[in-house]
C-alpha cells in the first residue's frame, strides 16, 4: 500500500503518491495555485485513495449539520424562551 496525499485549487484537485512529491513538484504545484490538503490516506490505488477521501468528507460533512442543527435548536429554544416573557 501507499500513502497518498491531495493537492487542490480553484478548479479541482490532484491526487499522488506521497513519495513522488519532492521538493520540486511541490514548488511547481505551488506556481500553479495548488495547496496541499491536510488529508493523506494509505490505499492501494489512486481511486481508492479517492473513494476514503470522499467517506471522509462526508462523514465530516454530517458532523458539521449534526452541530449546526443543535445549534439552531438551542437558539430558537433560547429565543422562544426570551420572547415568552
């Protein structure tokens, strides 16, 4: 297996093998507009790299509505309860 890492910009995203990013691919990404993305994960191919990168995304995705929701929820709790008295 090997580990792969994610560059991405305003138009997409490219996926390699964190061994074949050396200094100068990463400089050449740089002047191309390219961030690396804090995400690396260990997979047998560049699609199933792709694929946990997705599952995770949309794990992160559901957290983050899972807590707005009860953030609303205790907001319009809280405001009900303010425009009651």
């Amino acid at each position: 297996m090997s580990i792969y890492v994610f560059y991405y910009n305003e138009s997409g995203a490219r996926v390699f093998t964190k061994s074949s990013v050396n200094d100068e691919a990463k400089e050449l990404l740089k002047r191309k507009g390219y961030k690396k993305h804090f995400f690396e994960v260990e997979a047998e191919s560049a699609k199933e790299a792709i694929a946990k990168m997705k599952s995770n995304n949309d794990e992160y995705l559901n957290e983050l509505k899972d807590y707005s929701d009860s953030l609303l929820f205790v907001g319009l709790v809280g405001g009900g309860h303010f425009f009651k008295k």
